[in-house]
C-alpha cells in the first residue's frame, strides 16, 4: 500500500513537472516571439486576403413537412398508395434517410431544371458569355446538385431544403423550383403506385373469383356423389353421434338385464330335490304362490320333526300321513320352480337376441359415423377452401374500390411549410470566421516553428544549461565586449561610452573600467575561483575552449586584471603559439616571447615585462615554431612554469583550442585548474563534451565553466540582470569616485 507521504511526493513532483513544463514553453514563446507574431500576422493577413477573393455565396431555404403517417381519407384501411406489406417501413427512420437522399436525386434535379429550363442560364454556371455548347440537362443536374443541401430538423417532421448561389434572386427560385419538383414527383409517385394498385388488384379479383366458383362447383358435386343431406355436414354427423348414443344406452341396458336373468337362472339351477326350499329371497318375494307352497313344505318337514321328536315312529299314522304332505307339497314346490326355471330360460333367449340386434345396429352407426367422417374431412377442405377464396374475393374487391377512390383523391404526404425567401445577406465568405481560423493556424505554425527552433539549437546558452548537459561547474558569466577589438572579429553594431574609443581595448575593459558590468562579472568569476580550494589555491590556471573564436584571450584577460587588482602580482602567458594575440592588446609585438625562452634566447626575466595594469605583467608567445605541441610535451616548458611560479603569485595561460591541437591539453596536466571558456549561443553541446572529453583523457584538473559573449538584453538572462546589474555596474556616479585602475582596496576584502 502506498503511504500517504509517497503521494504527497509524488503529487509534489508531478506538480513541479507541471511547472517545469509551463516555464519552459513560456521560455520558448517569449525567446521565438518574433516568430510566432510574424506567423501570426501572416497567417490573419493571407486568411483576410484569402476571404476577399471569394464569391459571396448566398443561401435560400424552404421548409417541408415529411409525414410518414399521411393523411387516409378512407378512414383506418390501408391507403392504396401505400403498397402493401410495408405498414413497418413508414413508421421507421428509414423513411426520412430515403426521402433525404431522394430530394437530391437525379430525377427530382432533372425535373427542376426542365421545369425552370436552367440549361439555359449560363450565368449559372459562373460563364459571362453563353457556352460554345449547350448545356445538357444531365450536366446542369449535376452543377445543382452540388449547391443544394438538406437539413433535417432534429426531433421532428420538418426538413429544410437549401440552395446556395451567387445570385440571391436565382437562389431563391431554385429553392422553390426543388421543392415544387420534390412535391410533385412524389405526389406522380404515389398516384403512379395507385394505378398499379388497382391494375394488380383487377387481375387478382378475376382470378380469385375463377377460383372461388371452382370451389363452390367441386364442393356441390362432393354433395351430390356422396349422398350428403342439403343441411350441414355438421348436423349430419350430430344426428349419427346421438343416434350411436342412444343405441350404445340400450345395449348396456339390454346387456345389463341379461346379466341379470343368466345369475337368476344360475341361482335356480343350484336347487335340487333335497333342498326345494333353498329359494332365493328374490324369488319368494316376486312369486306369492311359490312363498305358499315353500311354507307348507317347511311347516310339514316341522311338524314331522316334532312328532319324532316326541317318539313316534316312521310307521305312525302321524308321521305317515304328514311324509305324504311332504311330499305332495315337494311336488308342487319342484313343479313350480321348474316353471320359473323355463320361464327365465326363455327370457335368456330372448334378450340374447335382443343383445344382437342392439349391437349390429350400433355397429351400422359407427360405420356410418366412420364414413361420414372421411367425408368430413374432404367436405371440411373443400368448403375452407371456399370459404378463403370467397374472403379474399371480397377484401380484393373492396381494397380495389378503396384505390379507384385514393387515386381520385390525390392525398400527398409531403407539403410545402415555407416557402423560400429572397436571402439579404451572403453566408460566405465569413470574414472573422476565416481572420480567426487563420490567425490560429499561423499562431500553431509560429509555435511550432519556434519549438522546431529551439529544438534545432543545441548551443549553450544559460548557466543551467551548461551544468545539466555538460555536468561542469559553473563559475560565472562574462558579458559581451563591444568594441572594435572585440575576439572573433565581430564588430559591435553598439558602443557603451566607457567600453571602447580611441587607445582603448575591448579585453582591457576590466581595467580601463573597473565599474562597469563587465568588471564586476570578471570580480565575480575571480571570487569564485578564489574560493574553490580556498585551502589550496589554484596558482597556474589554464584557459581554454573547445574550439576557435570562443573568447578564451578576453576570459584570460579579465582574470587576469581582476587578480591583479587584489594586489597579487599575476603574470598573463600567452600559449597559443598558433594564433597568438596577447601581443597586440599588450602592445609587446615583436618582443620576445614564450619561445624564446623555451629554445634558450632568453629569459623569465628579459620576456617577462609589466603592463599598464598594476601587478599585471605578460609574457607574449614570441615567435611561431613550427612544432608546438613538442615544445610544451618537454621538459624546459615545465620548469619555465616552476620558475614562474617562484616568481609570481598568480599564472594565467591563454591557449589554443582543445578540438583543434593537442596543446592544450599537455598544458593542462602542468596547472592547477583549467577553466573552460564555452560563447554563449555559439558553442553546442556536442563540442563542449568533446573539449571536457579531451581535458578528461588526460585527467586534467578542471576548474569550472566560464560562459562568455553573454548578451544580458536577452530574456534568457532575465534572471541575472541583478546580478551584474546590466552593463553598467553599480557604483558611485560622482566626482569623487574612486579613479580606474586604482582597485587595491579588494584585496583586503578578499
């Protein structure tokens, strides 16, 4: 998880690079503004010249109302115009995209033309002068086409129709010409869709009638051969299901009874002539007389039970006289329930029959129910079929009396809202829309030429600059020396009084005016390098550069002069052996010099001579040898440096460049720092790492950065005009002041 303080951090640091990023593009718009103000101009300038070359375009417009829900004067029933099946499509979006494109059609844009006879008028076509050949109507169709837009009103049924042209009256009339044309090729279409209509629905009515007497022929002659009642098929086959109903209730009746009399017969079979009066409840309770012969055939078998009971034998008159009742009443009881036996006998065979008869009927029923039911289906098909030819027969017939009436109506679902008014002021071309597109484009332009620019430069131009991409320590800046001395050879457009005149040299300007800007600068430089190894002084200091013309003889000059004011005594060598110039701001041309000394011609003392700055002396390079580079690699220069260094305090070196000859670099292995001279917005990044590559090969010791040539009215030294206060210095302005060259007081303060 991430702890509160790592996002405040990082919240603080993406704030920063907010900032960083903003300084830096205002940096960039400030230092390219003549950039961006000249694009700027340019592009409002040729935006407004553009806009006066233009035609002035002037736009007409016509207002329409598209209903897809058109008026029906035939009520709720489907127009005729409208074909069928398409009842979904006008009520879909689909519709006004159609109707859009429709309107700028070939054949709507046609009929215009031909209406208006615009092929004709050839100042619509921007000609002064008729053409060699007539315009075709195709050709004048297309010219129209791309002057005409439409523009649909949001959320509603209204569309504009719009029409640009030079000329206000024509825009107005073609306007109105496109719409009437509009109008009038929908109002054909529909009435054109109608007729076809009712010529469709004529020849589908004749068929569809063929058809329907066809049916209703085959549907009479089904009748006729299958012996079918006049009444519905339906009722016939209601009349078989009751009739089978009633039958299938009497046969389950007739089955039932039946039933009934086989267990009746079954029950009196069981009795025997042991046991006659093991009847049936059913039968005694049917038959009285059967009751009266079983109870005397039960009361007399008890009576004989009694007498045996009381002892008197088989042979008594008692006991014969009541077996012979037993046995009359035994007879009549047999006798009788034989009779009942044949009697249910009978009736068994009966209802047997009755049971057949019952069945083959309700089979002949069902039969004829099964029958009728095949022809049903039969009847069903034709009569439905009959039945759907005769609907569609009458909707045909009605639908096509509905179109003979639309068609008479002419209903249009399109009409006319507003018409088109003569337009009174050009809608092109708009002046301040262009002025501002333009002034904008050159504005992103000049931007972006000025960041191209700024891009493009990679020369060092501030003290933060010089630290970040070359990682060197910055040690002070040295403003620009305007004069007619100045190194490089370029001449000032602009001499400061004081900085330059007769007998006066630009690298001299430290000491011909202590109080200038550039004399503080160089104090500046002096204290810093005073007080980089305050423990171990730098005596011998080298100055150099990377490359020609970087104003290493003015650093070298000024230092020099601003060490010598503290009352040091400083000697100022000149090691371009080259390219020597210390002669000529020193007036020693012709004296004897460094070489001299080197080769054994003289010595330390002979070429070693006081300037007209206080403490400063100078030794020139003398004459130009022709192997440099070998006299400083030996071992005479090395201990001409020692004994300098025994006679003064301080030692400042001016030599050549670092890219170009290796004499630098042997020099800077034999002094206590070397202090790198880069010109401001000339020097690139690419050439000072290869001068600090070179010092860094052979581990010279390296002061620091001096940044040289700097032009302090550039917004870029905004933020260091304080510190050198301008050019001018800061100092007392009266007559008291104290006389140049006269500076000992700064050795005390340093």
């Amino acid at each position: 998880m991430t702890s509160p303080l790592n996002k405040s951090s990082a919240h603080e640091a993406n704030t920063e690079d907010a900032v960083a990023t903003l300084l830096s593009f205002l940096k960039t718009v400030r230092k390219q503004w003549a950039i961006i103000v000249a694009c700027l101009l340019l592009g409002t300038g040729l935006s407004l010249v553009y806009s006066k070359t233009l035609p002035r375009i002037y736009q007409a417009q016509t207002m329409l109302e598209l209903d897809p829900n058109a008026f029906r004067p035939l009520g709720e029933k489907m127009d005729s115009a409208m074909p069928l099946g398409t009842t979904d499509f006008w009520n879909n979006q689909e519709y006004y995209e159609t109707q859009y494109r429709i309107v700028t059609s070939s054949r709507v844009l046609e009929r215009t033309v031909r209406d208006i006879a615009l092929q004709n008028d050839y100042a619509f076509f921007g000609l002064k002068s008729p053409p060699a050949r007539p315009m075709t109507v195709e050709e004048t169709a297309a010219v129209l086409r791309g002057k005409i837009s439409v523009d649909p009103v949001k959320n509603s049924r209204l569309v504009f129709i719009k029409v640009e042209d030079v000329d206000p009256k024509r825009a107005k009339r073609l306007c109105d010409a496109v719409a009437n044309a509009y109008i009038d090729q929908n109002l054909e279409k529909a009435v054109s869709a109608t007729s076809d209509s009712i010529t469709w629905l004529g020849g589908q009515v004749d068929q569809v009638k063929k058809d329907l007497e066809t049916n209703e022929n085959s549907l009479h002659e089904f009748k006729r051969s299958n012996d079918l009642p006049s009444t519905s098929i339906n009722e016939s086959s209601n009349m078989i299901r009751l009739e089978m109903q009633d039958l299938a209730t009497a046969l389950i009746r007739t089955r039932t009874r039946k039933q009934e009399l086989m267990a009746r017969y079954g029950e009196l079979a069981k009795i025997g002539t042991d046991n006659p009066d093991s009847l049936p409840a059913s039968e005694l309770l049917s038959n009285g007389y059967l009751t009266d012969l079983r109870r005397t055939y039960v009361d007399a078998a008890r009576t004989r039970k009694t007498l045996l009971a009381e002892g008197k034998g088989e042979n008594h008159p008692l006991v014969k006289s009541i077996d012979q009742k037993i046995a009359e009443s035994k007879t009549a009881l047999l006798a009788e329930i034989k009779n009942i036996q044949g009697a249910v006998e009978r009736d068994l065979a009966v209802i047997t029959r009755e049971e057949a008869g019952e069945a083959a009927l309700y089979d002949a029923a069902h039969k004829r129910a099964v029958d009728l039911n095949m022809k049903e289906i039969e009847y069903h098909r034709l009569d439905r079929s009959r039945d759907q030819n005769e609907k569609l027969y009458n909707m045909l017939l009605e639908h096509m009396k509905d179109a003979d009436l639309a068609r008479m109506m002419k209903a249009n679902n399109i009409h006319l809202v507003e018409a088109a008014v003569e337009p009174t002021s050009p809608i092109r071309p708009r002046m301040l829309v262009n002025v501002a597109v333009g002034g904008v484009v050159g504005l992103l332009i000049g931007l972006g030429l000025g960041w191209l620019r700024s891009n493009l430069d990679n020369s060092i131009k501030t003290p933060e600059q010089l630290e970040q991409d070359l990682g060197i320590t910055f040690v002070g800046m040295l403003p620009a020396v305007e004069g007619p001395h100045a190194e490089g050879g370029k001449k000032r457009k602009v001499v400061r009084p004081g900085l330059g005149g007769p007998n006066k040299v630009a690298e001299l300007v430290v000491h011909d005016n202590p109080r200038s800007g550039i004399a503080e600068a160089a104090r500046s430089i002096r204290t810093n390098l005073m007080f980089t190894n305050p423990d171990k002084p730098h005596r011998k200091i080298l100055v150099t550069s990377a490359a020609p013309a970087e104003g290493k003889t003015t650093v070298a000059c000024s230092i020099a002069i601003s060490l010598a004011q503290t009352g040091q005594r400083v000697c100022i060598i000149d090691c371009d052996l080259r390219r020597p110039r210390l002669h000529r701001i020193f007036d020693r041309a012709g004296d004897h010099g460094v070489t001299n000394v080197l080769v054994g011609e003289a010595t330390i003392d002979e070429v070693a001579r006081p300037t007209r700055v206080n403490n400063l002396w100078c030794i020139p390079a003398g004459p130009i040898p022709p192997n440099p580079a070998d006299l400083f690699h030996s071992e005479r220069f090395r201990k001409f440096l020692e004994e300098l260094g025994e006679t003064f305090d301080r030692i400042v070196i001016d030599s050549p460049p670092l890219v170009a000859v290796t004499d630098s670099a042997i020099i800077s292995t034999l002094v206590d720092g070397t202090v790198f001279v880069l010109r401001a917005f000339y020097t690139t990044r690419a050439l000072g790492r290869q001068g600090l590559r070179t010092l860094a090969d052979v581990d010279a010791p390296v002061i620091g950065a001096v940044l040289n040539d700097v032009d302090l009215t550039r917004h870029e030294y905004s933020y260091y005009h304080y510190y050198y206060y301008k050019r001018e210095g800061y100092g007392s302005t009266n007559e008291n002041a104290v006389p140049p060259g006269d500076d000992n007081r700064d050795a005390a303060s340093v």
